[in-house]
C-alpha cells in the first residue's frame, strides 16, 4: 500500500503561485510514476501532470503548460507541483496520485492506483 498526503493549498489572487507537496510512504518512492489531477466543484477529476519515477519525464495538461511545473526528490520521498499565473479556473481540489506500473506519467486516471486526500486550492480575483 501507498500512502499519499497533500499539503500546500490555500487561497491565492489570480496572478499569485502556490507549492504543492506530495509526501509519499509504503513503497519505494523511486519506483512510483506520480501525477498531480484535479476537481472543481461540479467537474469531472482531470489530469494536471505528471513525472516519471526519475524525473526526466514530464508530461503537462494543456491548460496548465507553461504555468505549472512538477518536481520529486526521490531522496525525500515528495513531489512538487509549484503553480505559478494562477487563474480563477484553476480553483479546485488537487490531488496526488501514484502509479506502480508504468515507466512513463500517464494523463489517464485509471492508471494511477493509490490517491492522496486532496488539498483544496482557490483562486481569487
């Protein structure tokens, strides 16, 4: 089992940039591709990005190319996920997933099979 738990979110004016942690237990962290996703109120969960298990591969939503940048210290066993040019679309909660499969980040939900919580984010104007 993996364990996963968010910290970092808060309320920030559109503009502003948030750090996002993901601190991860029960397995090998190194041996994990993590993804960050995320659920606005009454909105399906959607892929942010993702970071394979050395992290020399990202991969990015669209929506968030350019913005937001994920990050792991392997040595810590956390993943980053800094948001900078935060919009009011971004409001949500953000979550960390962990997949043990695969080699590469995968955009697809039912491929990552432990979640974290969830840290709640909110953009303002």
């Amino acid at each position: 089992q993996v364990q996963l738990v968010e910290s970092g979110g808060g309320l920030v004016q559109a503009g502003g940039s948030l750090r996002l942690s993901c601190a991860a237990s029960g397995r090998t962290f190194s041996t994990l591709v993590m993804g960050w996703f995320r659920q606005g109120p009454g909105k399906e969960r959607e892929f942010v990005g993702g970071i394979s298990r050395s992290g020399s591969i990202t991969l990015y939503a669209d929506s968030v190319k350019g913005r937001f940048t994920i990050s792991r210290d392997n040595a810590k066993n956390v993943v980053f996920l800094q948001m900078n040019s935060l919009k009011l679309e971004d409001t949500a909660v953000y979550l960390c997933a962990a997949d043990p499969d695969r080699m590469r980040p995968s955009n697809r939900k039912w491929d990552y099979d432990y979640w974290g919580q969830g840290t709640q984010v909110t953009v303002s104007s």
